[in-house]
C-alpha cells in the first residue's frame, strides 16, 4: 500500500513533468541550464584565476557599453577578490581619466579609490547609442537576474544552497544568440534572436567570439580556451563577485554560526539533565 508521503511526491514529480509542455506550447524560454560554479553551495570559493580572466573579459569588451558604478579601482585587490597587488591596481587607475570638476580641465588621472569609470558621460548618451536605452549597470546585476524551478525542483535548493542563478542566467544568455530567428518569429528590425532573454528580441548584439579576448595562460597550467563558452562563464563569476564580493566570508561566518547553534544545544541538554537529574516528573 502506497504511503500518503510517497503519493504526494508521486503527484508532486508528475506536475512537475506537465509543466515543461505548456511551457513550450506558450514559447518561452527553454529551462536555463545550470552550471558548475567554484563559489557553489555552502563551502565554495571564487577561483582567483577565474575573476582574473572575467575581469579581463569585462574591461576588454563589457565596459565599452556597461557600467559598474560601485567598483572602486580597489576593490580588484582586496582578499576574496581577484587578487590583483595594489600595484597592479595603480597603474591600472592611471589609464583612465575621471571627471573631477576641481582639476585642470574638469578630468584627472584615476588612483585607487576611484570608481569604475561609466562608458557615457551621461544617460542620454547611452540612450543615444544604443537605440534609447541605457545598457544595464553590472554592479548588482547578477544578484538582480535569475532563474525560476519547475516545481518540486525548487525545493532541492534549499538543501543544495542553490544562489547561482543570475551567473547561470549570463551565461546562457551570452550563447543563445542565433545568427537568424526561427521560422515564423517575427524580429523587429535592429533586434537579435536570443533563446533565453524574454520575449528573444534582444537589443544587444552578441558581444563574444571565438578567439576575441587573448588569454595569457598561467604558469605551470594548461592554456584556457579562447571560446564563447569560457568567456560567457568566466565573466559572469566575475559578475557574481562583483555583485557580492563578501560571499566566502559570508558563508564562513554562517558555518560558524551554525557550529555554534549545535554546540549551544548540546550545553543546553547536558545543562536540562543535571538539573533535572534524580527529579521525579
């Protein structure tokens, strides 16, 4: 005889699978695939490397368009980050120009505490040049973007500790471009066919090609591939740090917590036995 929890799973997974063809017959977005992240659940990290190169890519094609408003120059050498020396970070400041109404000119050489300089010097112009919208600032932009489970999947999430939906998003975002809209789309005119941005007609272009970003391989370690693939998944963990640079200290803090919520447990029922030891109740 089936148990009243094994038919509530079995009804459960069977709305689950009835939802994919509705969702097809309305022609949305296929599910977004997720991928296998370093900072993912409770014990991941951000690989250094990885935010090198993501940063690599942002700087070199990204920034010609987007923003990143809360990024100080420093912030690229603080721990957690992607490591770079203060050195680095200075000399990188110093090849940009900051506006600076008290300076000779109303612009001056970037230093450290900097932001990250806008692409625009105005809003207008970013609607100007990009058909009257203004492309979206990455400071926060993979914490505001993400994915939604087909029930019951969301549930593993909880257990799983599932926060890698917006990178999950980028990244199938930034390779579902096709180069033509399928048979009986209808594209309005300056727009592109992207899979997973809603509606598919999409504004931006494709910004990655193969071989676009030149990747310097790290000593002792096997060349990256130069590919829409590694770009789209390298940029984005850069976007997750960018959007929560104090994840791996997060996560520590909160194991800490939990560690602590245990042992207070255990003092508490030793504590209930001694007092309660020899009482008749």
């Amino acid at each position: 005889m089936l148990t009243f929890k094994t038919i509530i799973a079995a009804v459960a997974i069977a709305a689950g699978m009835a939802a994919a063809p509705a969702f097809a017959a309305e022609g949305a977005a296929p599910p977004v695939p997720k991928e296998s992240w370093s900072f993912a659940g409770i014990f991941g990290t951000y690989d250094q490397n990885q935010l090198q190169r993501g940063f690599q890519v942002f700087r070199e094609v990204c920034s010609n368009c987007h923003s990143a408003r809360l990024l100080a120059f420093r912030n690229l050498s603080e721990e957690g980050g992607p490591g770079f020396t203060e050195g680095q970070v200075k000399a990188l400041a110093l090849e940009y120009d900051v506006a600076d109404p008290t300076a000779d000119g109303g612009t001056r050489k970037a230093v450290a505490a900097d932001r990250w300089p806008s692409p625009f010097a105005t809003d207008q112009d970013a609607r100007d040049a990009n058909g009257g919208v203004v492309p979206p600032d990455f400071s926060v932009l993979a914490k505001a973007r993400g994915i939604k489970d087909a029930f019951p999947w969301w549930i593993t999430n909880y257990f799983t500790g599932y926060s890698e939906g917006g990178p999950d998003y980028i990244h199938a975002l930034l390779n579902g471009y096709h180069d033509e809209a399928p048979e009986g789309f209808d594209l309005p005119e300056g727009k592109h066919y992207n899979d997973y941005f809603p509606g598919h007609s999409i504004g931006m272009g494709p910004p990655l090609q193969d071989d676009l970003v030149a990747y310097e391989a790290a000593e002792g370690q096997e060349p990256v591939p130069m590919t829409v693939e590694q770009y789209s998944h390298d940029v984005a963990a850069f976007m997750m740090w960018l959007a929560e640079p104090g994840l791996v200290s997060r996560k520590e803090t909160g194991f800490k917590v939990l560690l602590f919520l245990i042992a207070f447990a255990g003092l508490m029922w030793a504590t209930k036995r001694k007092l309660w030891q020899g009482i008749e109740h």
